[in-house]
C-alpha cells in the first residue's frame, strides 16, 4: 500500500541519497537539513502566467484576422477608405491611459508596500489614477463608437465593401477586448477598496492593459496600410 | 510551486454549488465526461442511421420521420438528410467527444491531482468552461429542431457553401450559423480550459514536483492545452468571419458572381480557401488535440501495467512536443486538392512526412518498452494496446496522403475517412476506454466489471477493424466519399462491402452499449476498491483517498520525491515506489 500523504513525509538525513547514494544525479535528492530541494526558486503566481496565456491567445485571434486580411486582399483588390480621424485622437487616449495606469500601478505598489509618494502623502487616494485610466478606457470606447456611428450615417456599414467589413471587425473585436480590461480594471478598484488587492492582480491587468494599446497601435498601422 | 497548502476555495454544500455549478474541478471533469459521453452516443447513433442508408439505401427506418419530417418522408432519408446526418456526426465526434473526454474530462480531473494541486488557479474560469462547452452542444444540437435542419456541409464546412445562406440547401441557412456559433462558442470553453491547464501545470506543482517528476499524461495534457491555445484561438476568428458572411452580407468568402440554384449572389470578392486556411490551421492541430491525450492516457496505463517505465521519459515528451510545433507546418496537406501552388504542396508535404518521425518515436518507445515486459492483461491494458495498434495501422496510410500525387487520387475517397477514422477516431476512443477503466475507481471508488471490459475490447477491436480496413480498400476502389447512394457502374460492386461495414458498424455500436451498461452498473453496484491504489500505480492520484477529498489531498499536501515511474527498481522495498515515499532509490535509472 502505498504511502498516503495524509501522513508528514519521514526524513532521514542518514538515508539521504545525497550522502552516498552513488547515482551521481539530483534526483532524489534531499539536502542534509531535511528540507526537499527547491526546484524552482521562484514561482510567478497564477495571474501572473495566465495573462500571459491570454495575451497569447488574443494574439492568435488577431494574427488570424491579420492572415485573413492579407489572404483577402490577394484574391481581390480592395477599395481604399480613409480612417476616421478621431482613430488617431483615440490613439492619444489610450496611450495616455497605459501612462496614467503606470502612474497608478507605482503608486499603488508603494501603498501597499506601506511607503508615500514623494511628497510623503501615504494617505493619497490611490485609487485616483485608477479611476482616472477607466474614464480613458471609457473614452476610447466612447470615441470608437463615434467613428463607427459616423460611417454609418455616412452610408459606410459593415457590409458597405470588404475594407470597411475588416475595418469594424477589427475595431470592434478589439473594443470587446479592450471591455474585458475595463472590467478587470473595476474590479482591481473594488478589491483595492476592500483591501484584498493582490500585487499580482494589480500587475496582471496593468499588461493586459498596455498590451490593449499596443495592440491597439498594431492594428491602426495596419489598417491605414493595408485599406 | 507552492510550498504550502492554501484553499483554493471552500467546499461546497448545497446541492447546486456541488453538484451543478461546481468550481471543484474534479466534479468539472466529470461534467466533461458525462457530456462527451451524452455526444458519443448522439454521434454514434447518427452513424448507425448513415451506415444502414449505404447499405440498404431504400430501407425505411422506422421513426425517422420523427427526426425530420421533410429529411425522411416515408422514413427514408433523402440525400440531403444524409449530408446533415453526416455533418453532425463528424461536428459532434471531434469537439463535443475526441476534444471533450481525452483532454477536457479526464485532464480536468486528474491534472491538478498528478501535479499535487488543491484546484486549478482558476475554478470559476473552469466552470465556465464546461458550461459554455455544454451550451455549444446545445446549441448544435438545437440545428436538428430549427427550420430545415442541421447544416449539411460537412464538419469542415467548406466555403462557399457554408457562407451563401439557405440557397444552397437545406441547414445551409440557419443551420451554419448555429454550427458556427456553437463552435465558436466551445473554442471559448477550450481556450478558458487550456489557461488552467497551463497556469496548473507551470505554477500550482506541489513541492518536489519538477518538470521532469510530471507524469506523461500530465505532459500530454499540457502539450495539448497549448495546442487548444493557440488553434481555438484562430477557429473563432473563422466563426466569426462566416456568422457576418451570413447575417450582415459581408463576402470574407463568397466569390463574385457566384450563381447557385440560379440566382446570383450579391458578394463579391470572397475567396473560398480563406477559409480552408483558417479552417485548417486549426483543423490539424486538432487532430493532434483528439490523439496526444491519449498517448499520455496509454504510457501511464502501459507502465503501470508493464511495472516498468518507458525506454525514455524524456524523449517521449519531446516526441508529443514535437508534433505539436509541427501539427502547424501541415495545415495546408488537407488542401492539396483544392487548388493552391504545387509548391506550396511540396512546402506541406516536406513537414507532413517529417511529422511521421516523431510519431514513430512514440510508436517505437512503447512497442520497445514492451517488448519483454510481463504486461498484466487488463480492460485498461488492452485497450492501451488497442491504442497502438489503430495508431499504427491509421498511420500507416498517412504516409501515402503525405504525398500530393497519391492524396490527389485519395482524398475524395474513403481511404482518407478510413484514414482518419482509424488514427485519430478509433484511437482516440481507445484512448478515452482505457483511461476511463484505469481511473474508474479514483473516480468513483467503485471498480469496473473486468470481464465486460475484456469483452468490449475484443469486440471494439475487432469491430473498429472490420469497419475501417475495407474503407481503404473502397478508396483504392476508387468510392468518393460523402456520396449518400452508390449507383454508378464502378461502383455498384462495392455495395456488399458497404453492408458488410454496416453491420460491422452495428456489432461495435453494440460493444459500446456494453460499456455504457458497465459504466452504469459499475458506478453504482461496482466492487469496492481493495485500497487507495488498485493497479499499484505510483503517481499522486494513487496517494490520495478514493475518491479524492475536496482538496484532493486532505490535510497535508504531498511531497514529491521520484520520478513518476519508479517501478520495479532494484533495492526498493517494493515493485512500486510512490512519487511521495521519501524512501532512498540508490539503485533508481537517473533519466534526468
């Protein structure tokens, strides 16, 4: 019968295999206090690897829409649009968003870290730029929906002619991404109310949200290149 | 890897949070499996009713009609009928079972426990997952029940047909946008799973539990896992992109000009191997995603039952590594018929031949760990052997399709549903068999009937034969596929072997209602486990209770000491030593 695990581990540091088991290798091996080797010395913790995992696959999706696109156009030639220039405007906004949230993701680090800022004013609502990058975020999806009211009245709909069908499938798509960091943000502002923020939570949407805008940047270069 | 125990979440106790809406990840798996078999049977019905039409074409089948009125008028089916039918076995067979029960329901319940975890980092994300999975299912499901019925197009839902709307026939309307929201919306369950898959297998390892302590199952999953990633991901970029093709009257794949049942379609510019490519860049790595959790099922059955571990531990993970990088470099050997570059053929040809040399690694480390091994003869051993063999003989012929002079005069033929059938069908389902009769006491602390077990293997296996090897012959007869009547002069000839595999296919589906009777029977009136560790395994599912506590481990978490193999070591107190005994293995083969 096997060894159950409800029971603590017996070590022996005379029956260690480091100490002359001869087979040369770190397998098995327990150092002569007793305590297993450390394997790894640092683990990330969840939040950390799975936003990376996220990230990857969002950028999957997008690479095959990006193929989509290229593949598209080879078969027949598009017609050319001109972007909506709040695009570029909205493009300041979350640039500056990914800024405000840096500012605030320090910020909060040094909080719970127990230090002020430079001011020495601990007591500073941390949660300020916080708030301050979701009225960005908002504003983004706000000036996104702007253009894509404004082609519509123009007569420019989804279905108007195949740029403007990749032009909304990739805006939108990413402003339903750019929602899921929003809502990631609001609840990184709840937790931090109730103090039960995790570092790691902080940190994990504070990329998923640069990662936002960086993709975001991807995207308008590549639809004022190849529309 | 967390040094110290910490609760995940709390246990559950209303009925609800336990049992419905668990966050318990073993209960998620079981929901998994519970789902996969709900789809084994849906698909396998739907495959008895598709072989009985080939063989005896003008044959009513009573009740029919209750499927779908216009599909069978006088319970026979028409041509169309035959298309959904066959559309919805394929669709249903690939996602909701090979996708669903090797890596989704058995990873789900056993990953976190080999990897010495409380849960997945994530429960809720888990949840989600199989709940999303099982509104997919419903939503497919749900194509038989609207207007003219499921969409017909195959499961690879070729464009432009998949995209011009009900025009071109019945289910081709809502019937793909069903079958496209419901794929989409699993790639949503799978890429949720394959995150805590991921998360799971990279940080949430007990202590002493390194990369190379993870056993071959737990590697399997999570190659597969980031396979799921990364494939799903560009298969819902594809739903997408067809759902707007349908309702918002855009032409991502619907040519100019395009006229069907005279009318002339209003896109314009679409290219139709657009989405081949998305469809396949997907579709290949899938295929690996339906057969690499079972390799990992079968090496930890085989060892286990050898007492002995495989010839290298190492180079069988590279081997499933490897054809996971290379399951994208393939894609395009499904396209070699429809019209791309001769080059471009050669560039996937290359890659689909290299592809056999890791697969032949695998086949090469199993046949050579058992050959001379004292294998203990069980329904779980078998069917790993089963495993092998329908790998090997499926295999086999992809070897000829790898070429695109042999696939062009192949691949409108049933040689290539032999093909896959065999490789990734059967041995899947082999796979899924022996990991259910290996697991079925950790899963429910009750054994299954052996001797039912022994006789569905030989009848699956025997069965499973039967029906594919005269498949390949039909192709080199030169039988094109997804015709629903054979009445051409070439092949009227062929119809004996069609009846004869639809009786085949009849005998095996019998074999499968004898494993539902066991797993039914065994799960309530079942012998009790003798202990913890029935088959004398030494990976950590064996180290914890039967079945396992809500934290899987109880009170103390486990400590890993071994490699997850250690059997049969020289020296060693016994023929097993648990990942967990802290005992010295002086004599134990240093692999790493």
């Amino acid at each position: 019968m096997a060894t159950t695990v409800h029971e603590p581990p017996k070590i022996e540091p005379e029956r260690l295999p480091s100490q002359g088991a001869g087979n040369g290798g770190w397998r098995n091996l327990v150092p002569a206090d007793g305590d297993l080797r450390r394997v790894k010395s640092y683990s990330p913790p969840p939040a950390s690897t799975g936003i990376w995992v996220i990230m990857a696959s969002i950028t999957m999706s997008f690479a095959a829409f990006t193929s989509a696109l290229i593949v598209r156009q080879g078969t027949a030639p598009f017609q050319h649009i001109t972007l909506p220039p709040v695009l570029y405007l909205n493009t300041l906004v979350i640039i500056a968003s990914s800024v405000t949230l840096e500012i605030a993701r320090r910020r909060i680090a040094a909080f719970m870290g127990g230090r002020g800022d430079k001011n020495g004013d601990q007591a500073a609502n941390p949660a300020l730029w916080l708030y301050i990058t979701l009225a960005l975020g908002l504003l983004f999806v706000a000036g996104q929906t702007f253009a894509w009211v404004r082609l519509r009245a123009q007569g420019f709909g989804l279905a108007a002619n195949i740029s403007y069908s990749f032009f909304y499938v990739l805006t939108v798509m990413h402003a339903l991404h750019l929602l899921g960091g929003l809502g990631g943000m609001a609840r990184v502002i709840g937790k931090l109310q109730n103090a039960t923020l995790r570092r790691s939570t902080l940190d994990a949407t504070s990329r998923y949200w640069h990662f936002m805008g960086v993709l975001w940047v991807y995207l308008l270069l590549l639809l004022w290149m190849k529309l | 890897m967390h040094d110290t125990a910490h609760a995940v979440h709390g246990a559950p106790t209303s009925f609800i949070r336990k049992h419905v809406f668990s966050l318990d990840h073993k209960v998620i798996g079981k929901q998994y499996y519970a789902l996969a078999l709900l789809a084994a049977l849906v698909g396998m019905f739907l495959s008895w009713l598709m072989r009985i039409h080939l063989g005896w074409g003008s044959y009513a089948i009573p009740g029919l009609h209750l499927l779908s009125a216009n599909g069978a008028p006088g319970n026979v089916m028409t041509p169309e009928y035959y298309l959904q039918l066959m559309t919805m076995h394929g669709t249903i067979m690939v996602f909701f079972v090979l996708t669903t029960a090797p890596f989704a329901a058995f990873g789900n319940f056993f990953l976190p426990i080999q990897v010495g975890a409380e849960d997945m980092p994530f429960p809720h994300f888990n949840m989600m997952s199989f709940w999303v999975t099982f509104v997919g299912f419903l939503v497919l499901v749900a194509s038989f029940f609207v207007g003219d019925g499921p969409t017909l197009g195959g499961w690879t839902q070729y464009a432009p047909l998949s995209a011009i709307g009900s025009v071109g026939g019945p289910g081709e309307g809502r019937g793909v946008i069903l079958w496209a929201c419901s794929i989409g919306i699993f790639c949503v369950g799978q890429l949720l799973g394959s995150l805590n898959f991921i998360t799971t297998t990279l940080d949430m390892r007990t202590k002493g539990m390194s990369l190379m302590r993870l056993p071959l199952t737990v590697w399997a999953w999570f190659i597969t896992s980031v396979m799921g990633l990364t494939a799903f991901a560009v298969l819902m970029p594809a739903c997408i992109l067809l759902i707007l093709d349908h309702v918002a009257g855009t032409s991502f794949f619907v040519p100019s000009n395009l006229v069907i049942n005279d009318q002339v379609l209003p896109h314009t510019g679409g290219s139709t191997l657009l989405w081949q490519h998305l469809f396949w860049f997907f579709g290949h790595p899938e295929v690996y995603i339906a057969i690499v959790p079972g390799m990992g099922i079968v090496s930890h059955v085989l060892i286990t039952n050898m007492r002995k571990p495989m010839l290298s531990h190492r180079v069988l993970i590279y081997a499933m590594g490897s054809l996971a990088v290379l399951s994208y470099m393939v894609y395009g050997h499904h396209m070699f018929v429809s019209g791309m570059n001769p080059v471009s053929s050669l560039a996937f040809s290359f890659p689909t031949l290299v592809i056999t040399i890791p697969s032949t690694i695998v086949v090469l480390i199993w046949l050579g760990s058992l050959y001379g091994a004292k294998l203990r003869i069980n329904a779980a051993s078998l069917f790993a052997l089963g495993f092998i063999s329908m790998f090997i003989s499926g295999g086999v012929s992809g070897f000829f399709l790898a070429q695109p002079s042999i696939d062009i005069m192949l691949h409108a033929t049933y040689f290539v549903v032999g093909h896959f059938h065999l490789v990734m069908g059967v041995a899947a389902m082999f796979g899924i068999f022996a990991g259910t009769y290996f697991w079925f006491p950790k899963m429910t602390g009750r054994m299954m009937n052996e001797t039912l077990g022994k006789v569905h293997f030989w009848m699956s296996f025997v069965g499973a034969y039967c029906i594919f090897m005269p498949f390949h012959y039909l192709g080199i007869a030169g039988n094109v596929r997804r015709y629903q009547a054979f009445t051409d002069d070439y092949l009227v000839h062929l119809i004996p072997v069609h009846k004869f595999i639809t009786i085949a296919a009849l005998f095996t589906g019998f074999a499968q209602l004898i494993f539902l009777y066991n797993l039914i029977h065994s799960r309530f009136w079942g012998a009790i486990p003798p202990n913890d560790n029935p088959w004398e395994g030494t990976s950590l599912e064996w180290s914890t209770a039967t079945p396992p506590p809500h934290n899987n481990f109880g009170d103390k978490m486990p400590v890993v000491y071994h490699d997850p193999y250690q059997y049969s070591v020289e020296g060693a107190s016994t023929d097993h030593v648990m990942q967990t005994s802290p005992e010295d293995l002086k004599n134990a083969p240093d692999e790493k």
